[in-house]
C-alpha cells in the first residue's frame, strides 16, 4: 500500500478503527485516499487485486468517490478535495463523540457528506 499512498494527494486512516475508542478490532480496514487522478488510482487498485465496491450505506450518493476492497482493506478513493475535507471533518466529530454505535456514525457522515438526515 505504500507505492499506492505514495502516489496520492493524502492518505488517511478512517473508519470505526479510527473513530472508535476503544477500536474493534472484528472490523475491516478503512483508507481514505483523496487523488489528482481518479483513472489511474482505479487502475493502481485493481493492479493490486482490489475489487470496486459500494458502500450499501452510501448507495446512490456514490458520484464523489469510488471504493476499493482487498481483503479487509478497504480503501475509499476521491479527487474531490472538498468531499475529502467534509470527509475527514465528519470522521474527527465521530472520533470526537466516540460514536460506538455504526448508526451514529452514519447520521455523522451523512449529515456532514451530503445534509441528510440519517433515520438508520
């Protein structure tokens, strides 16, 4: 994953890994990867055995970013600066608060991603 991070723009950690404390340690491995160029990070992934996948949380809402999934690495990919920020911003609240419940974190996310409210 080095190669890959090293040709992005940022490359975070994300995820309840992350935003939880303590962290499960039964969850996959979440990156956020924001790129100059969405074409040739896709292929970089999928040179790397990674299949494309969507979130079912995010279904439909899916245009800013794409997701990758290895194993249980999974690595959301976006040249979208501005969702990257909203991204990050939503993910340190989450951190923040300690949202244990994927519920919460969801509502976060959405809320801050795209100004829904998340019923889930």
């Amino acid at each position: 994953m080095d190669e890959f991070a090293a040709k992005c723009l940022r490359y975070e950690p994300v995820g309840s890994r992350v935003t939880c404390n303590p962290p499960p340690m039964d969850t996959d491995e979440d990156f956020l990867a924001l790129v100059p160029d969405e074409d040739a990070a896709w292929e970089h992934l999928l040179g790397m055995g990674f299949e494309t996948g969507t979130d079912a949380d995010y279904d439909g809402m899916a245009s800013n970013f794409i997701s990758f999934k290895r194993g249980a690495t999974n690595v959301i990919v976006t040249a979208d600066a501005d969702w990257f920020c909203k991204f990050m911003a939503a993910s340190h609240v989450a951190k923040r608060l300690n949202l244990l419940k994927k519920a919460d974190r969801i509502a976060v996310f959405q809320a801050v991603l795209y100004s829904n409210i998340y019923e889930g």
